[in-house]
C-alpha cells in the first residue's frame, strides 16, 4: 500500500492570548483549515473594494 503524500508544514508563533481567541473561534476545524477560509475570505474582500 503506497504511503500518503505529506504536507509541508510550517511554524507560526503566536501569543497564548491569540492562540485562546482563535481556538475560540475556529469550532471543530484545524487551524489549517481555519486559516485557509479566514485567508479566502480576505482576497475575496479585497476583490470587491
């Protein structure tokens, strides 16, 4: 059976009170995930300015 492909993962470093308001906020996601829709969410407002 062929091994999954591994995603290249960084490091973010961030205050323990930013790391409680995003956990806060991210509900049942990953932070990847989280991170990935607040960024899509960002271009799409710039997109309409």
């Amino acid at each position: 059976m062929p091994k999954p492909a591994k995603k290249k993962l960084t490091s973010i470093q961030l205050t323990t009170d930013t790391r409680d308001r995003l956990y806060k906020l991210k509900f049942r996601k990953t932070y990847d995930e989280f991170l990935s829709e607040l960024c899509d969410l960002y271009e799409e407002s710039q997109e309409e300015e």
